[in-house]
C-alpha cells in the first residue's frame, strides 16, 4: 500500500483522463476520478438511494447521516462489484458483468483479452444500476 501511495507523488503520470487530462500513475485512480465525468454512481444508499461514485463514500454516509456503521473483521475482504463505466450496470459476479459487456459494449475495450475470446451465456436477468447494499439487511 505504501508503494501505491508513494506512485501517487511521481512527476510522470501514465494514466490521463480523456475528459479533462488530469494525469494519474494508477488505473484504479483513474477509473474512480472518470466517475465523475461519467456520472456513474454504482453505490447506492438503501435508506434514502442517495448514490456515491465509491463504495466508501456510502458507508461513510451510513455512519453520518443514517448511523449504520460498518464492522469488518481484521483483514476482511468486502466483496467485489463489477462496474461497466460504460453504462453504470453493476453485477456481483464476473460471468454476469461478462455476459453484460459482450452483449452490449462488445467494442468498447472493457473485455480483457482472456474474455473476448470466452462464449458467455446471454443474460436472460434483470440489470441492475445500482449495488444492492448488503447494509440495510
């Protein structure tokens, strides 16, 4: 974590934003500032759909506003959301956002190479635009 941060201070950043060319040395970083671009906003709020651009910015408005705070164990994983930045489609599984991309983004250059060349199954599911929070039983 500390070798991410210290790539945050480089001079030289690979990484640029096609919409307003802030540089960043981290495609996650990236990824999270063109949210704001986009308008995609993938973390909703069960109480009130209040929606956030990243996951800690809706458990950080659990706490505050509705104060449902979250407890994890030490070193606990959440589990992982697929995100298309392309339409806002979140899914909890890769076959899903998979299936998703293929069918309807297959030329947008989010499927990675192990994938483009993977049959998935159509998707006969509802899509959802927002994370179902696990917060709100």
């Amino acid at each position: 974590m500390l070798n991410r941060h210290l790539k945050c201070h480089n001079s030289v950043k690979k990484h640029i934003c096609q919409y307003c060319t802030k540089g960043f040395n981290d495609t996650f970083d990236l990824k999270r500032h063109l949210r704001t671009h986009t308008g995609i906003r993938p973390y909703r709020c069960c109480v009130c759909d209040k929606a956030f651009t990243q996951r800690c910015s809706l458990e950080s408005h659990l706490k505050k506003i509705h104060s449902i705070q979250q407890h994890y164990a030490y070193r606990e994983r959440r589990s992982k959301l697929f995100v298309c930045e392309e339409c806002g489609f979140t899914s909890g599984g890769s076959d899903e956002y998979y299936g998703h991309v293929r069918q309807l983004h297959p030329t947008s250059g989010l499927l990675g190479k192990e994938f483009r060349k993977l049959v998935v199954p159509s998707l006969h599911s509802k899509f959802h635009l927002f994370y179902p929070s696990p917060y709100c039983g």
